[in-house]
C-alpha cells in the first residue's frame, strides 16, 4: 500500500484496526471476528475492523430506536439543512473517498469520483425533499366531513448493501430515509467495510455539529449473519437490501414472515436492441461501456447485445476492434479503462462462465483469460470476453458478475423484445434506433419489462432523478428519484368532522 493511500486512510479517519459498530457517536466494543480489507488493485492488505457480534448489534438497534423518537419530531426542512451539510462534507471529501472506492472495490478513479457525486447529487434532492413531503386532500361523502391523507416517519431503517456500489446505494437510502424522519442502521459489504467506516466518519461530525441523536446513523460491519439480524428483527419495520437474487429471496422471507417490508435492489441481466436504424458509432461507445465498466460488476451492467441481422456483422466487427484497444490495468491511472474485479472467488466465475458458454455450443469472439504478471499481481485482472450465443443458453439466463458480453442475432422486433425480455431478470433495458415507431414499441406496455428502459443510451449510468429499481428477480423495489420517498414512511388517511351531528359513511342511519 502506497504513501498516497496512507494517506487518505488518515484523512477518512480510518484506522488500521479499526472497530466495526457504531452508533454515530459512539464506536462499540464487539467480540466478533475480524474482518480483512484486501484490495483487488495490487492485493494489499488496507486495513481491519472487527465484525459486529450480537450484543452490539441489539445496542446498535436499540440507540436507532430511541434516536427515531426524537428524530421523527425534528420539522423535516430543519432535517434537510443537516443532509444539505452532508452533502458540504462530502464535496470537501470527494477526492479522498472517491479514491478509497476505488482502490477497495476496484473500479476505475473516474467512477469512483462518480460515486461519491451521486451521493452528493442525492443530497441535493433529498433537501429539497425536505419541503415537499406531500399528501393529498379529498372530498367526503358526508356534510360537514374533510378528508386528507398524510406521511409519517416509518422507524428504523435496515439497509444491506453490495461491494459494487460501497457507498452511493447506500446514501440513496439514508438520506431520503432521514429527511423523511427515519433512522437508519447499514451493513455494508464486508468486501468494502472501509468505504461504510469512512461514510460514518464523515456523517458523525456533521451530525455531532447539530446536536443530532446518537443513533440516528448507525453501522454493523460483518457478513451474512448480520444481514440475517436485520431481517429478523421487528424493530426494523423497513429493510432495504441490494444483492444477488439468492439473497433478496432469503432477505424477503425473513422480513416477510414478521409482516414488514423489504425493499430489493437484485440481480440484472441487462440487454441493449439495436435495430436496423441505429447509430452504429454511440450503439458501440454506449456498449463497451455497459459491458466492461465496472469490469461488468454493475447490476446495470450490458450483458446481452440483441443485434438486427442486417447490422450484425458491422456491430460485432466494430466491436472486435473496439475490445482490442481496450487497457486493463490500475484502476488509479486514468489511462486504463478497466480495473480488476473484486475478489479471486469473483475470478473463478468469470472462468467458469466462458467454460460454460462453449460447452453450452456458444463461439467465443474474443478471448478471455486471468492476466499475469507484476501488475496483475492480486490475480483479480480478467480480459473482457465477447461471446455469440443464443439466449436460451443457461449460462445466457444468469447474472455473471464479469465483462462478458453476450451477442444475440434477431430478425424482428418483436422477436427482439421478446428475446430482451427472456430473462427472470428486469433491471434496465435500451434500444438503439431513430426510427420513432420502433422506439414507442420498445417503451409501450408490450415493450420492455424493465424497470429501466432507454432509447439510445445504454444499460447503465442512472441518474438519481429518476425511481431505480426492476421487475421480476430484480426484485421489484424503487429507490432514489421520483416518490421513491414513500417506501421509506406510512400513510394515514385522516377524516375531521367540523359539524354538530354526526353522520354514518355510506348513508347508514344508527339512532339510539
């Protein structure tokens, strides 16, 4: 580990072994057991904190839940201004945060810096959330009645996040979560613990300066086990979770079976149609792109590229030559375009992937492979793959966390909306064309079933205006943007009555 990350540690406030609970105030003691930060840029050790044991973790919950009965009380604008100097803190931070995702998860500078502006981004919408946490009024049916229906804070807020985005889905969450007069717990991935470590760090000295509650914002570091605490617990009426299929099934079990709510950001198998009327140059820009930032670790990733007959052979030429310049390498050198990916487990799938693909009968167009060698030396740095397939291919139906891109021929658009559809998956979705007809298919009812549908951009890069989140195994939830605000509080419906007698709904007489 280099001086320069040294340093960054230093001004996020990290320590070499560092404790894992926190209740924004306060760093608790824990017995668990100790988890190791290796990053997957040149495989050093960062730094290690230690897990969240059960006692702390009941701590942890308890100190939400007596900071949510003050915090509910504080007018939502006054709310607001702390989130907006979070947001402050954050732009003071950006490069020293951004740089730590980066090295701990992997991806590029550029979309680490990224990261923590969407957090800032979301910051700025959530204070203006503040003044705008509406309800709506409506006509009684009886004389002398009003009606109106209003959102009150929900309690306390679970939120599990994934190693691909160490800090920005976790910021959608909580900062809605406490404009709207929730507290929130977070367990980040014990892939990227420090990026959570750091978070709080950043968000305890804001709340410290405005005398906000202990509890308000807390963290449980750990694995599985703490994410199982979280769904358990009836103390925590909302869980929102962002992961594998496998473990949004698990996560809305659990919170299932005691009656509260989930909210699930899962799994993706994101596919972009070109069309015969597509611009070739930004369909393979906004391709590449999809498929290997993140070294194909977003769940907007493009993992299938649904290509018409007639340009088939241009894009897939096109695309052959455009993975040829591609420059793999350290993610802190602006130069290289894709990083490693998180971990050599991660490693192992990607290989078993392209295993799968050629006994399944697919063509692998360009090759992949583990790169070697001294900068290589984590054994976390894959070559981005192409591959022709069909979609029925099993391997095709699953989500593989790796730069694999997948190319699909169709002849129809309809056969290539089905085909985009065919998946368990419904994330995000794109059409590449300038035919206007073949667009408003593609975004009609009998068009993309995706959460997330575009027209001449790719999969991924969404912005936090919008509502995030997909159908199917994806899960169904909503965060970020638009009235994504009301997962996070409870309706009520209220009926006053202002006059001297009282009357029935539904025009029933009960005299006595």
């Amino acid at each position: 580990m280099d001086k320069k990350i040294a340093q960054i540690l230093k001004e996020l406030g990290i320590k070499a072994a560092q404790p894992g609970t926190s209740t924004g105030v306060r760093w608790l003691k824990s017995a668990g057991k100790d988890i190791a930060s290796y990053s997957p840029v040149d495989g050093s050790l960062i730094g290690k904190i230690k897990s969240t044991d059960r006692k702390a973790f009941d701590a942890a919950v308890a100190a939400s839940q007596k900071a949510f009965l003050q915090w509910r009380t504080v007018p939502a604008p006054k709310r607001g201004e702390v989130v907006r100097q979070i947001g402050e803190a954050l732009r003071a931070k950006k490069d020293a945060l951004g740089m730590l995702v980066s090295y701990e998860m992997g991806k590029s500078l550029q979309e680490g810096l990224g990261e923590v502006q969407e957090m800032i981004d979301i910051c700025d919408f959530a204070v203006g959330l503040s003044r705008q946490l509406h309800g709506l009024t409506m006509h009684s049916e009886r004389p002398l009645h009003r009606m109106y229906e209003q959102w009150h804070p929900l309690g306390v807020v679970g939120i599990i996040s994934a190693f691909n985005f160490p800090v920005a889905v976790w910021s959608w969450n909580a900062m809605l979560a406490w404009v709207c007069g929730d507290t929130c717990l977070w367990k980040p991935s014990e892939k990227t613990p420090l990026c959570g470590i750091a978070c709080q760090n950043i968000v305890s000295e804001v709340f410290k300066k405005n005398q906000v509650p202990e509890g308000v914002s807390s963290l449980v570091n750990g694995d599985y086990r703490v994410g199982e605490w979280i769904s358990s617990s009836s103390q925590i009426p909302l869980v929102s979770a962002t992961g594998s299929t496998r473990m949004g099934v698990a996560v809305a079990k659990t919170v299932a079976a005691r009656l509260g709510r989930s909210l699930l950001e899962l799994g993706g198998n994101n596919a972009i149609i070109v069309t015969a009327n597509a611009d070739l140059d930004m369909t393979v820009r906004g391709a590449v792109f999809g498929a290997v930032g993140t070294a194909g670790q977003r769940c907007t990733t493009t993992r299938r590229l649904i290509v018409h007959e007639s340009v088939y052979k241009k894009v897939r030429e096109r695309l052959v030559k455009a993975y040829a310049q591609l420059k793999i390498g350290n993610p802190l050198n602006a130069a290289n375009h894709v990083g490693p990916l998180i971990d050599r487990a991660a490693v192992q799938q990607y290989l078993s992937a392209l295993k799968k693909i050629v006994s399944e009968g697919g063509k692998i167009l360009v090759a992949g492979g583990v790169l070697k060698g001294n900068e290589f030396g984590s054994g976390c740095y894959v070559k981005p793959a192409i591959a022709e397939v069909r979609n029925n291919f099993r391997i095709v139906q699953e989500e593989t966390f790796a730069p694999i891109l997948y190319l699909i021929k169709y002849k129809t658009l309809d056969e290539a909306i089905a085909l985009q559809n065919g998946v368990r998956q419904g994330l995000s979705s794109a059409i590449m064309t300038s035919n206007m007809y073949e667009m408003e298919q593609f975004l009609s009812a009998a068009g993309s079933d995706c959460g997330i549908a575009n027209v001449n951009i790719g999969t991924s890069g969404a912005e936090i205006g919008g509502a995030f989140g997909g159908e199917k195994e994806t899960g169904g939830g909503r965060e970020s943007g638009s009235d994504a605000w009301k997962v996070y509080m409870r309706r009520q419906t209220n009926t006053i009555h202002y006059g001297k007698t009282l009357a029935l709904a539904q025009g029933i007489k009960f005299d006595v």
